[in-house]
C-alpha cells in the first residue's frame, strides 16, 4: 500500500510541468483526476486465478514471501474445513484453501493453495467489480443478475450474472437479512431487497469448459449458431448422422459434419429430433478455424501449452491421455480441450467430454 502511494506521487511530481500553464484550478482537478486514475490502475487485482500478488497453485511458503508483510493464521469455517487467512494490520484481505485436512494443525508451508475467497474492499476485477460493491452496481457491469442462489447447508447466497467472468464467484450479504427475497420453500430468485452487496469473491480457476471456442462457437451453442458459423466460413455440405440416445446421461445425441471442411460436432437435445445445441466440436486439417486463443491446426506444442498455461489439469488424466499418443490435454477428460501433435504440429482439437 505504501509503495502503491509513492508510485502515485511520483507520477503526479513528474506530471505537474505539464500543468504549469494551466490554472491552478485546473491544475487541482487535473492532478485530482490522475491520481484516481492511478489508484484504480495499481489496485490489487482478482482475476481466475489470483488475487493480487496471491495465485492459485502457488504454496503457502511462495505466499508469505509474495506478502511478507501480512499475517497468515489457521482459520476454519462450515463443517470444520481447514483455512488459512491473510490479514494486514488485524484487517482481514482474504481467506484461503491449500487442500488441508486438519482444521487444528499448523499452516503447512508445502500446502498448494486451490481456492480463494477475497475480502477487502480494494482489490477489483479489471472490470472494476469489488467486495462492498452493490449488486445493483455489479449489474450494471455483468448484466442484470440472472439468478440469486442460497445454499442448503450454509445458508450463503451467490449471485450469477450473465456476463461474469469464468472462475470467479460472488456471494452475497445484506445487513438486514437475505440479500434475495424468495418464494415459500424455494432458494432461488432473481429479486433482491436494496442494499444487497457482493461481500465476498471466490477465486476457484480459469474454466476451460466456459471458456473455450472453436471458430467462435462455445458448448451449448445453438444449432442456428453452428449453421451460420458453416455458412460464414464456407464449410461445405453439412452431413447429419443418426440421432440416437445415449444410455450415459439418457438424451439424443447426433453427429453434424461440415463435409471436406475437417470440422465436426456432436449435437444435443432433451430427445431424438429436439432442437439440437453443441456437446462436443473436433476440427482435422484441412480446417482454418481458430480457438479463442488463436491456436489451429499446425500451431506448434509450445504455442498450445503458452497460450493455454493458466488452465488447470488434471495431471494424472493428461498422463493417461499422452500413453496414447501426442496429447496434451487442458481441464479433464471430463470436460476440457485435447490437442493431437503430429511432427509437433497441432494435428486435431477436440472440445467436449471425451469420457463420461
């Protein structure tokens, strides 16, 4: 904090020249207005997969030495879960999991952090999105919140908005009760009462699976959105194969394959013939089209694995995968993006569950 200030000092120090010729009234409001912009650009940020100087996957060790001037005490909370929270002069900035089984034990200095819950006020999402930020603000961010939750065991409430960012979580409070109103017997709304605010946001990842795409399609795209990105791209003739149910999760699944074109789906829906959405996408040579992340056929292993590096993986998964060839997988085979090599070159990009 100390040196966030200093750095904000400087630059107004070595601005002011630039404000010799204005008037001092203006030279008031102008130095006024850098130093804003200055303290929203320095302010701790929280994204997927970190908060401020603290990252998911480091150890508690590479923690205390990111903030050596912090305290890091055992806390717990729910059903006895081992913590760790972080504080700056008996100010609580965040809490956090390190996979801890004993809630009574001494902080392990080994104990890789998977989970963050971020307190303090000052640390903002580069969308500006904070703790004590009201929902009403958030929504004018995010989009109008698309559901207000409460949870059975521990009664915390957490909102979703349509346009958040994938990894991070918002739970809710409100001084004067729930934050949502709802109906008898129910835990979900899309109605608050005023005051609501974002109290808490959780840090849990990078979600592959939210955000990934293949020439701009997504899981769950619909099928006119698959049917436009042919006709945009010049895909070729669409070949539809058998619409059948599969026993793992009991819904109609059917493959679509933009013939000659090296791009293909599977396509879901509640029942054999119901209006399909995407479940899976694969693309082979000779297909051009691109990941969210600008990677296609013949992009080299290591453009994959830089551009994909803040993704976790499940490293026993991906193991098992590369036994079968030149893979390199992101998320899980449960859900995630796989990469075939061939000569080093991406071969083949599956999206999708590629076991069940």
């Amino acid at each position: 904090m100390k040196a966030s200030l200093r750095t904000a000092r400087l630059a107004i120090a070595l601005l002011s020249p630039c404000l010799l010729n204005a008037t001092a009234s203006a030279q008031e409001e102008e130095v006024v207005a850098v130093a804003v912009q200055l303290a929203e650009a320095i302010a701790p940020m929280v994204s997927a997969n970190s908060a401020g100087l603290i990252k998911l996957g480091m150890t508690i060790a590479e923690a205390r030495e990111a903030m050596n001037e912090a305290s890091f005490k055992r806390s717990s909370e729910g059903e006895g879960i081992a913590l760790v929270t972080i504080s700056v002069n008996e100010k609580t900035i965040m809490r956090l999991s390190a996979v801890e089984e004993n809630a009574e034990s001494t902080v392990a200095g080994d104990a890789v952090i998977d989970f963050i819950d971020v307190m303090d006020t000052g640390y903002k999402t580069k969308d500006g999105v904070h703790p004590g930020i009201s929902l009403e603000d958030a929504e004018k961010v995010y989009g109008k919140a698309s559901e207000l939750v409460m949870s059975e065991l521990e009664a915390r409430e957490y909102v979703t908005f349509p346009n958040q960012p994938s990894g991070l979580y918002f739970r809710l409070s409100n001084k004067n009760g729930s934050a949502g109103i709802y109906k008898a017997g129910e835990m979900v709304t899309t109605s608050y009462r005023p005051g609501s605010e974002i109290a808490v946001i959780e840090v849990t990842g990078a979600d592959i699976m939210v955000d990934a795409r293949i020439g701009g399609l997504g899981l769950d795209a619909s099928e006119v959105e698959v049917l436009a990105l042919g006709e945009k791209e010049k895909l070729g003739a669409l070949a539809k194969g058998k619409d059948e149910i599969w026993e793992a999760f009991g819904e109609a699944v059917q493959p679509w394959t933009f013939t000659g074109s090296g791009c293909s789906a599977d396509m879901i829906s509640g029942e054999i013939g119901g209006t399909k959405a995407v479940f899976s996408i694969t693309i082979e040579a000779p297909s051009e089209l691109k990941t969210e992340r600008g990677i296609g056929i013949g992009s080299t292993k290591e453009e994959v694995v830089q551009a994909y590096a803040d993704y976790k993986t499940e490293k026993e998964e991906a193991e098992h995968l590369a036994q079968g060839g030149d893979k390199y997988l992101v998320g899980s085979i449960y859900g995630g993006m796989i990469f075939e090599f061939k000569a080093g070159k991406v071969s083949r990009i599956f999206l999708g569950a590629a076991a069940e």
